[in-house]
C-alpha cells in the first residue's frame, strides 16, 4: 500500500513540475476527501507562458536524477521541454529579452 501511494504522490509531482516548466500555474488539491478513494489529486493548470528559471530546472533534473526515472509526460512533450529549457538558458544568459 506506501509504495502505490509513493508512486502516486511521485507521479503527481512529476506531472506538475511538468507543467510548471511550460509555463502554467499549477494547484495541487485534494478532489474527494480520503475517505472515498485513495486517489484523490485534482492537478488544474492554467497556461501563463511564465517562462521557468533555472532553478526549477534544476529542481526537476535533480528529481529525475535522485528518483532514476524519466517521467512519460516528459518523453511525451520532450520537444516542447527542451524548447523551453533553451528559452530559459537564453534568458537566463541574457540573449532574450
């Protein structure tokens, strides 16, 4: 039973940090009180074009990396993630305004 949750719980977090990379405002919230289901997690997104620091990608490699796992939401939208990766390093280095 801890490890499905702990993969539940990982794979929520993975979904959101995800997300956040491309740029939405995440909410994680609890859907249906535990009582009811164990699987209770309402992730609502809302697209901003926020661009991501490089401290969140940190965050995430250092994630990926601790846990040895690459998420499929990411292999998924791998090109849109390394778009995203590059505009932020522009950024971040001063090449885009």
């Amino acid at each position: 039973i801890l490890r499905e949750r702990l993969g539940d719980v990982l794979t929520d977090a993975f979904r959101a940090h995800v997300l956040r990379l491309l740029g939405h405002r995440v909410d994680v919230t609890e859907w249906i009180g535990g009582e009811h289901t164990p699987r209770n997690t309402m992730i609502k997104a809302v697209r901003t074009n926020q661009r991501a620091n490089l401290n969140l990608w940190a965050e995430y490699d250092a994630l990926c990396e601790d846990w040895g796992v690459t998420p499929r939401l990411a292999e998924m939208l791998a090109p849109e993630l390394e778009e995203a990766r590059a505009d932020a390093m522009a950024y971040e280095n001063g090449e885009d305004a």
